[in-house]
C-alpha cells in the first residue's frame, strides 16, 4: 500500500517520555488494529466511556488547555462545552481533514500512517458533546488518507470499539468517512457544513454558530485532525501530565510541517514554545538552509500568516510568542525562503491561491482578491506603474475583516506584512520592471 | 446508462450511511469521476436518479468544485501543484520539463489521448516538493529521473 515519503522525527518522539503524536508513524504496522491496541490503543477511549462522565471528559479535555491544530487555536474543551445540553436534536462532530492551507501536510499522515488515532479521539470527543454519528471530512484528493480511514474504521467497528452497545456501556456510535471535492474553503467550518450538506462549500454566518445550528441545523462541533488525534493522549495521562508539555498557555506538543528552501522538509513533533530558529537549522529537523544561504523570510503558520523576516526567527513556536511577533501559529506549516527569492513573485503564489479558492459569496473577497492577483502579476512581469502598492493597500483594507469567513483576512494579512517589511523591495520591482533577486527555481 | 453496476453500488452504499441524501452528492460524485474520469450533465442526471436528489440540486455542487474535470481528460491526468513550497523547488520548471517531454503546453490533451496536464493548488505534500498527482496517485519528491520514469511506465501500460 502506498506509504508516503514525507520525513517525521519518530525516532526521537520513541525515545522521549512526552511527545506522543509521532511515536509509532514509521512503524507499517500502526495502521492495523492489532498494532494499534498492542501500543496502548483504545485505552482511552475505553477508560472515558465505562467510567467517565461526558462532562468530566469536557472537563479534563479544558483543564490540560489543549487548543485546536488547525489554525485558530481555540480551546477545544471549551469549545465541546458550547454544545447546549437541553438541547432535544441530534449532535454531530466532525473531524476537519479538509487539510489544504498551502505548507501544511500533517494531518495526512496521522491519517495514513495512524488513522486509529484520529478515530479514538473522535470517538472521545463524541462521547462528550452525546454525539452518536460522527464525520470524518476528508479532501477529495486524500485517496489513501479516505481508504485507510475507511479499512480502520471498518477494523474499529469489528473489534467492537464502534457500532452498537459500545463496551456493554449502551452507547451507540457510528462513523462515517466522508470525502470531499478539494476546496480549500472547505477546511472553514461552515463551508465545511455546508458541504458535508451537499451544498456549494460557502461559508455561513454566525451566529448561530456550529455548536449550537451545525449540521442539519444540530448542534455539531468541528474539530482538527490533529486536535482529537491528541485527545486520547489527555484522557490517557491526565491533564496535568499534558500540562509538563509546552508552555503555561500552549500546552503540548505540536506537529510541525517544514517546507520551502530547508535541506530537509519533514513533518516534525515538538513541545509548543520550541525554538523557530533550531527547527530550521537543526540536523535533527531542518538541517540548514539550502546551498547554506541566508534565510529572507519565514511563513510560521500556513500560507495565510504574516511573514517573519530573517532577525525574527529566533522566536518560539507557540500561540502568544507568535502573537506578540505579529504573526500567528496557525496550522503549524513552515514555510522557508532564502535570499534569492523575489518577494512579489511569493506573493504572486499566494494570492493566485487566495483567488481561486474564494467561494465568490462575499463581494470583497470575490472582487477584492481577483484585483489584487492582476494588480500583483502586472508588478511581476514588469509591468508595473506608480501607485500600484498604494492601490494594493488600498484594496487589502477594504477586505480586511469585511468578509462572512477569513478567508479574505487570510488572502490579505502575508500581502500586509510582505509591504511592511520589504516595501523597497516592491518598489524596485515597480521602478526597475524586474525583480530585486534573481529568482528561478529549476527542478533537476 | 454511463455509470456501471459497481459505481451504482457503491453510490446506493453510501446514500445509507447518512441521514439527509443530499450528503452523499459529493461521495457519489467523487465515485462517478473515479469510474469516468470527468463528470458531466448525463452523470448528474444518472447520480440523481441513484440517490433521489434534484438533478439540478447535483450540477449545483459539482460545477462549486474545481476537483472535478468537467470536460473529457486524458486517461491520465498529470496535476502538478504550483503553489508556494512546490514553487520553491521548482514547481515552476517541472510544469515546462513536463510540457517538453509530454508536447503539450498546460492545459492540453496529447494525441493519443493518453496525457492531459494541468496545474492544481495546494494538495497538502508539501514537505515532500515538488510533487504531481496522476489520477488517484501521489508522485512526490519528484526529480527528472523519476519523471521520465513515471511516465515511462504510463506510457508502457497505455
């Protein structure tokens, strides 16, 4: 079966007593159910269903401070606890495995390479909002992340673990992997909702918010991939024991997926609060800079958080260091570029991304990111007139926070930052009708 | 009837895992443009009889998702992503290698229908750049060698 090559630091996540996420994805075997219980599988779901109570889960879940992997770092124990207990109507969790933020590719390999994982958090999760059928929202594209799902749940409902009358304790749960048609406005929830609806993936407005009108209009909760693949973990240890990992308000550990001009990409664990710097020119992570050049810029977060220049990466990798350093932790995806990287040609990429994913629902993001990518691609080719960064702010202003999802924040926040810290640069392209550096990337 | 008895099966399969049928638009087109290849009118007439939802209810979501071919593709269709981490390594002059070894320009069909190339956003390999999806596959840490090699067999295999 196809085993995808990406690089994990597994070897190190075995050997240390508190990173768990990555300990056993090089091992083939992980994926079978037997592999998966031998490792200490199930036990946590297990141990929350015959002797924990569903609030006493939320409790644990919000007392280690675990928050969403996705990107928006929310509290998820909190979050389960915004689900109405009076409330007469089903409810429906869904795991997000829409994974499409350009850098990030983390989710894919829990999913391929420990899919019981993702099912036993979920499973934990649904059991503490009384969830009875739970989604696994999968991009289209993810063939072997949908059927590893799909032949571990099949395994999951066989062993027992799902289906009727789980362990004796009379709870029904049942999961359904569903795929989806690759839209990155999907991996927002409500688009999400809507599409797992069968609808156009547009985003909704709230409120009303998910957890109280979701799916078929009940209360649903939508969580990361990587969020409930940790959960088992915290119903395991207790959340005290999550809390030795990580900083006072990022606790745990982290995937972290490095991609761009580093000698070796790969998909990394660390504790939160870990150095920005090291990951990148560890040889234990990233191993330095391709061709040993300087860094220009890093993306810490996915393709949608601002930039840190080269005398900012020494930071930490946690919510408030990035916070303070202007950007955001979001979804955990590095992206590095070196010195011979033209900034407007970056920012050409991302906003090429940005317009074609805009669902079109919203007017600013619609318009807003079509006149940008024209705007943006005429400075590249060297076509560029005076005004044009001011037409640019102009433009990114009237997007900003004016649209129903953040998708236009997120086309809008790298284009600001990218003028805040290389606006000579910018102008240079617009003066010269060519790049600062010299970039092409040749593929060998 | 364009769907086959397998497709069919599959699709009814899906229908009654969710509570609204409407859910299983997108599964049962996922499983139509497995077995075709592209999706077009006559298979959202057919995917609306399978799972009793408006037709027009179908075309509504398929024509949103742009993963979705909605035009005859080559039997193999070479996705090569451009964006930002694949772009880094070449994403760019992998697009141009392919254009040369397969005589098309982006966009295009070869002569005997075998290849079809295009370019997609992000598709979440991007620790592992540059990469291409052929049909349902992943190619990734691509290289020259290894594409010639890929398409080699492709091309063996016809």
């Amino acid at each position: 079966m196809f085993y995808s090559p990406v690089i994990t630091n597994a070897a190190e996540v075995a050997q240390s007593e508190k990173l768990h996420l990555f300990r056993y994805v090089e091992d083939p075997e992980q994926v079978k159910i037997g592999t998966y219980e031998t490792h200490g599988g199930y036990k946590a779901w297990k141990k929350a269903l015959t002797s924990m109570k569903p609030g006493e889960v939320i409790d644990e879940v919000k007392k280690s401070g675990l928050r969403g992997r996705g990107g928006a770092g929310f509290p998820a124990g909190m979050k389960w606890s915004f689900i109405p207990k009076d409330s007469p109507k089903p409810r429906y969790l869904i795991c997000n495995a829409d994974e499409s933020e350009p850098g990030t590719c983390k989710d894919r390999v829990l999913m391929e390479r420990d899919p019981h994982a993702v099912i036993e958090g979920m499973a934990i999760a649904a059991f503490a909002i009384g969830c009875h059928l739970m989604f696994v929202y999968i991009r289209g594209e993810f063939n072997h992340s949908i059927d590893r799902m799909q032949a571990a749940v099949k395994e999951a409902y066989e062993k027992g673990h799902l289906g009727k009358n789980v362990y004796g304790s009379g709870y029904d749960l049942n999961m359904v992997v569903h795929s989806g048609g690759g839209a990155y406005i999907c991996g927002e929830e409500t688009a999400l909702l809507n599409s797992l609806e069968g609808e156009r993936g547009m985003s909704r407005i709230r409120p009303p918010f998910p957890a109280i009108e979701g799916l078929y209009a009940c209360p649903t909760i939508i969580n990361n991939v990587e969020t409930l693949a940790s959960v088992p973990h915290v119903i395991n240890h207790g959340a005290d024991w999550y809390k030795t990992l990580g900083t006072e308000k990022s606790p745990g550990s982290k995937i972290f997926s490095l991609s761009g001009h580093v000698k070796r990409p790969g998909n990394y664990e660390v504790e939160l609060g870990f150095n920005l710097k090291k990951l990148i020119y560890d040889p234990a992570y990233g191993g330095g800079i391709l061709g040993d050049k300087k860094v220009k810029g890093v993306i810490p977060g996915g393709s949608s958080t601002p930039f840190l220049t080269a005398d900012m990466i020494d930071v930490n990798l946690d919510y408030e260091s990035l916070t303070e350093a202007g950007s955001m932790l979001g979804s955990g995806a590095v992206i590095v570029f070196h010195e011979d990287t033209c900034i407007v040609w970056v920012i050409l990429k991302l906003i090429h991304f940005y317009r074609h994913e805009s669902c079109g629902k919203c007017t600013p993001c619609r318009e807003g990111t079509g006149w940008l990518e024209q705007i943006i691609r005429r400075i590249e080719q060297g076509k560029g007139i005076p005004g044009d960064i001011e037409m640019i702010e102009d433009v990114c202003g009237n997007i900003l926070g004016r649209t129903i999802c953040p998708l236009g924040d997120a086309a809008v926040m790298p284009i600001q930052s990218s003028i805040k810290h290389w606006r000579d640069e910018w102008q240079y392209h617009i003066d010269n009708k060519k790049c600062l550096v010299n970039t092409g990337f040749e593929f060998k | 009837m364009i769907l086959n008895d397998d497709s069919v099966t599959l699709i009814k399969e899906r229908v009654g895992l969710y509570p609204r049928h409407k859910s299983a638009i997108l599964p049962a087109l996922t499983i139509a443009y497995h077995q075709v290849g592209h999706l077009n009118d006559d298979v959202y007439k057919e995917i609306s009889k399978i799972i009793k939802v408006p037709y027009v209810e179908i075309a509504e979501a398929a024509t949103f998702y742009t993963m979705f071919p909605k035009e005859s593709v080559g039997k193999y269709l070479v996705q090569v992503c451009h964006n930002i981490s694949c772009a880094l390594l070449g994403a760019d002059s992998l697009v141009e290698y392919l254009e040369q070894k397969l005589d098309i320009k982006k966009g295009e069909t070869t002569k005997d229908n075998l290849f079809t190339l295009v370019t997609v956003e992000c598709l979440g390999s991007c620790a592992t750049a540059p990469m291409m999806q052929i049909n349902q596959d992943y190619h990734e840490n691509l290289t020259c060698e290894k594409v010639d090699r890929i398409l080699e067999e492709l091309r063996a295999k016809g």
